[in-house]
C-alpha cells in the first residue's frame, strides 16, 4: 500500500540538519541536495530558503514536506548548469516526486525566459499538494509549474490543492503527459493560462491523454482553462495558421471547474474524445471584445458539454 504524505514525514529528516539557514539569503540549494540525497523526507520550517537555479533534483524519491503557506523555496539567482534543455529553476528529474504545503516562488525580479519548477520525462510519478507556483517570469517559459512532454510513457502524475499565481505565461502548464489530474486547483493573476494543457509537437506524434481537470477555480487570467489548440502547426506562432487535422489531445474529463472574470475565454477546449460536463463559466471576457465562457472547435472536438 503507498504511504501517505503525512506517514513520510513522520521520519523526515530536517533540512537544517544538512546546513540549511533559512534566512531568505544565504544559498541552501546544496543543503537542500544533500538532504534529499538521504533517500528520507525532508522537512521544511516556517522559513524563507533561498535555492538559486539551476538545482537539479535526481535519484529515485525526493519528498518535500512543509507547513502550508510558510515554508518558501524562492530562487535569488538564475544560471544554466544542469541537463535541462532550457534553464530551469528546479528540475526535478526524481523517479518520484512528493511535495506538500510549500511555496515555490520563482522571484519576479528573475526576468530571464526560465523554467521554474519543471518536472522531467524521467520522474514517471507525482504528487503534489498544497503548494504554491508562483511569479515566474518569461514570455514563453515563465510558468509556475511545467510537466515536461513525456508521451507515449504512462505516468501518473496527481496535482491537488494548490495554487498558482503571478506568472507571467501559464500558471500550470502541461505538455504531452499521459495521465495526469488536476483537482481543487487554484489558477489568478496569470497573464495568459490559469491552467493550460497542450503538446506544442509540430511533428504531430506527441499527444495528451487520460487528462482530468476537475473542480478547479481560475480568475484574472487571460483564459481560465485551455486544453489543446486548433493552430495546424501546432505550435503558438505568430500569425496563427490554423486547421483541425491533427488534434493533440487524446481523452480528457474536464469538470466541475469554476471560471470567471478572464479576459478572453472561461474555458477553452479543443481536441477528441473531451467530456465537458458541469463548469461554471461567468462574467468572461472581461480584458477584450470578444472571446466567452465556454469556447470549443466543432471540426475536431468530440465532446459533450453540459
């Protein structure tokens, strides 16, 4: 039977124990790397730790346990060092990935198109609650929380109660994952996705599937929740070339969410085999002369919207 969170922590080691300050300054990154590298919990105190990029996170397990709003990793430098592709704050290439109630804030003065906190095609499980993705900056790489594409593996990747805000692309973005769920989310104050799912794969292999996006709320982003798109290349290029010939995503549940007041579209849906059901979507287009609550691309997306 997999233990739980709160079982872990039971015989977590403290990362203080491995020279962590928790003063907000000084750099605990290789504190933070030496207690991981116990193969035991580690637990974070009601502290602000400094853990300048690019800290890469490896090994089988790395389980992170704090108290729920006060126990902040924030990134006071930026350099490239790691395996990662693109720069990246945290990249965690862990098999397995555990964290709950901490704050990842990945500083706004950090204006470098970065990765926050990315997770790796090799961490194949997740498990992620009560957190916070926070104030990433970058046009094209500055969201909160990344899954990196990792099709045609199955995962099993679980994201609940958490919360993502002030990042300047999405507050979570998802590339081609298959099986992932999003629950009791979180997503404001985004310049463009609260919640955004989509393969970006110009070749047309990578896709999405066994997706759930349920019971979330998302506010003052540009859209709500955005799941795939209808531009044929299928990447975000400017100007769009649109077509519907080949969908990137596969099987979704998008329920039960609550969207309002985003500047464009409450909910934005496109791709086959997608059961919309039971959202409430008001007061959107809000930041332009069009856009809806609910948004949907007939040609390719089989879905049923209630």
């Amino acid at each position: 039977m997999a233990r739980t969170i709160a079982a872990l922590a039971g015989n977590a080691v403290s990362i203080e124990d491995y020279g962590a300050v928790g003063d907000g300054v000084t750099d605990d990154s290789a504190a933070l790397l030496a207690a991981i590298a116990s193969g035991l919990p580690v637990r974070l105190g009601a502290k602000t730790y400094a853990i300048a990029g690019e800290t890469d996170i490896t090994g089988a397990t790395c389980c992170l346990v704090g108290s729920a709003g006060l126990s902040i990793l924030k990134r006071p430098a930026q350099s490239k060092t790691g395996s990662a592709s693109t720069a990246t704050w945290l990249n965690i290439a862990a098999t397995n990935f555990y964290a709950d109630g901490v704050v990842f804030d990945a500083n706004a003065s950090i204006t470098a198109d970065t990765l926050a906190v990315a997770v790796q095609p090799g961490c194949t499980r997740s498990l992620i609650t009560r957190c916070s993705f926070q104030n990433a900056q970058g046009p094209n790489n500055g969201n909160g929380l990344t899954y990196l594409a990792s099709d045609p593996t199955l995962v099993g990747h679980h994201v609940d109660d958490c919360e993502f805000t002030g990042n300047a692309n999405n507050g979570l973005m998802i590339f081609a994952t298959d099986g992932i769920s999003v629950t009791n989310s979180r997503a404001y104050g985004n310049k463009n996705n609260g919640i955004c799912a989509d393969s970006h794969d110009p070749a047309f292999v990578l896709k999405v599937r066994a997706l759930q996006i349920v019971g979330n709320s998302c506010w003052d982003n540009a859209i709500g929740i955005l799941v795939g798109n209808f531009v044929a290349n299928n990447v975000f290029t400017q100007p769009f070339l649109y077509g519907n010939a080949n969908p990137d995503i596969l099987g979704a549940v998008i329920t039960g969410n609550n969207c309002y007041e985003n500047g464009i579209y409450g909910i934005y849906v496109s791709g086959r085999n997608i059961l919309v059901s039971g959202n409430l979507c008001a007061n959107n287009s809000t930041a332009v002369g069009f856009g809806a609550g609910f948004s949907a691309i007939p040609a390719i997306a089989k879905f049923r919207a209630t």
